[in-house]
C-alpha cells in the first residue's frame, strides 16, 4: 500500500497545481510569468513552502480566499499574506491550540493513517502572531506578468470572502462560497456567519458575471466545477427558506448544524441563521 502523504501535489494545467491537503482543501498554485499565485494555505500541517519549491523557484504572492481554519492557520509558514480585513479577527480567534487539537483529531478519525504524521509540537507550538497580513479590497489585481487576478468580494459563507478572477484563462478561483462540497454556514450567528440574503446577493453577482469565467477552481471537493452550480446554488437557499421543516440535525466539529439538500448539494446552517432570514422575508 502506498503512503499516505499530508499534502498531494496534481497538475491541473502546465500552469496550475493543486496542492490537496489530508485529502480535503484544495490549495492552488498558480505560475505566472514573473511570479506565482498561491490561493490558501490550508491548515498548515506540512510546509507549504516544501511543495511550493517543488512545482516552480519563482518568486509568489499568497493570498487566503478568506479567514477559517482549514484555509488560513497555515499561514504562520509564510511572512506575509493577502486577507480580507473582515475575516482577520475570526482567522485569529481559531489560532489556538485547543483548535488545532480538535482539527488534527477529526482529521485523524478519517485518516488514521497519518497518526504520527499529523499535530506535531512545532505545529501545536506554532502561530500566526508574526504574519503580516495585507488587506484586499473589491477590484485589487494581482499580476503575474501574463496573468492577472481580480479581487471580487463575495461575502456570504463568512464576512471577508473574497473570489479570484483570471479573465484570459477564464477561472475563478471561490474559496468556500461556491463549491460542490457542503457549505458550512453554522458558525456563529451573526458574529461568524452573515445573513442569508448576504449569500443570495453574492451568488447573484457572480451569476450575472458568469460570461468572464468557465471553470470554477472551489477550495475542498473536485475541481473545476461547471458555473451552472452557482444558480443551483441561490436556488438552494430559496429553496431552504420554504422547505427547512425535514431537515436534519448533524454534528460536525464546530458544533451541530442543520442540514438542507437541494439538487445533490448541502447547506449546513443554523437555527439563528434561518429564523433571522425567516423573520425579514428576504427573498
Ligand atoms: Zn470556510
């Protein structure tokens, strides 16, 4: 049996790779001309820089698609990072040992192979108080010489997301708020998660540009994903506003959620979420 590694490296294109960390986030690195892109960090288990090394020696930008754990607590391997204000003070609310304790086990009750590989004392020790994390707004660009990013900010799975546009080769890349995985939106309501209408909002701006991209590159599950799956998507959250009665409780490691299906997708969401929703029709 081959050895279960923390970090997978796949080529998408000769130039985009996939760094999927313990078989979850997708972590992406993007080679531009003068530079390279890389979109998250994961939770930092292994160090990125290691696989970032093995695909190219340019110089690179890294930037979070937004604040949670499983994206951003590996930023402590780099000096620098691109975040989204708004989702700073989460990213440092969830830098902590008991976080990391609780995400390694989880991790480990799915792949035990990784026992001993997983959670070591540099990783437990470790934290992001030295990162200087640079803020970005709606309209920045990051230019890799040929390529070019557009920062679109696209709030909804937490306050500070953000989604990056590559015109020329049509992609974008959308972090955690369209993806083909469940969509975790039970964390705190609404100190954590913003309202509903929030996210109906930004899958219908992004529906409307949906003629600037074909192939959406989402931060856990496969990728690229077909675009058809942001309208499924706002029609799933309508769809919960009228038909939440059935639906059912499930226990994840921030806490239990509910959980609604529509069209072989998941929302995971809270009871504060949809009766704040409920109460102001939002529609
Ligand atoms: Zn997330």
């Amino acid at each position: 049996m081959k050895e279960k590694q923390i970090n997978v490296i796949t080529k998408i294109y000769n130039n985009l790779y996939c760094i999927k960390e313990t078989e979850s986030v997708n972590i992406y690195v993007i080679i531009g001309k003068d530079r390279l892109l890389v979109v998250d960090t994961g939770y930092g288990y292994h160090d990125l820089k290691d696989d970032i090394a093995k695909i190219s020696d340019k110089p690179y930008v890294v930037v979070l698609t937004h604040g949670h754990p499983d994206h951003g607590l590996g930023s402590f391997r780099f000096k620098e990072v691109y975040l989204n204000h708004k989702d700073l003070p989460y990213l440092l609310s969830s830098d902590n040992r008991k976080m990391k304790e609780s995400v390694v086990e989880y991790r480990l009750e799915k792949m035990p192979e990784l026992k001993g590989k997983l959670g070591s004392d540099e990783y437990y020790a470790s934290n992001i108080d030295n990162v200087a994390f640079l803020d970005i707004k709606e309209g920045d660009i990051f230019d890799l010489g040929d390529l070019k990013f557009e920062v679109i900010v696209v709030p909804g799975h937490s306050y500070g997301s953000i989604a990056l546009l590559e015109r020329k080769m049509k992609w974008l890349f959308t972090g955690d708020v369209i993806s083909n995985y469940n969509i975790w939106n039970h964390s705190k309501f609404p100190e954590e998660t913003p309202p509903l209408d929030v996210l109906l909002d930004t899958y219908r701006k992004m529906d409307k540009r949906k003629d600037e991209f074909d192939e959406i590159f989402p931060a856990h599950g496969e990728r690229p994903i077909d675009k058809a799956v942001i309208k499924d998507l706002e029609e799933m959250i309508l769809d919960l506003l009228h038909n939440y009665q059935n639906d059912e409780v499930i226990h994840t490691f921030i806490g239990d959620a509910y959980r609604h299906v529509y069209k072989g997708h998941a929302f995971l969401y809270s009871k504060e979420l949809l009766q704040d929703a409920l109460k102001r029709e939002i529609k």
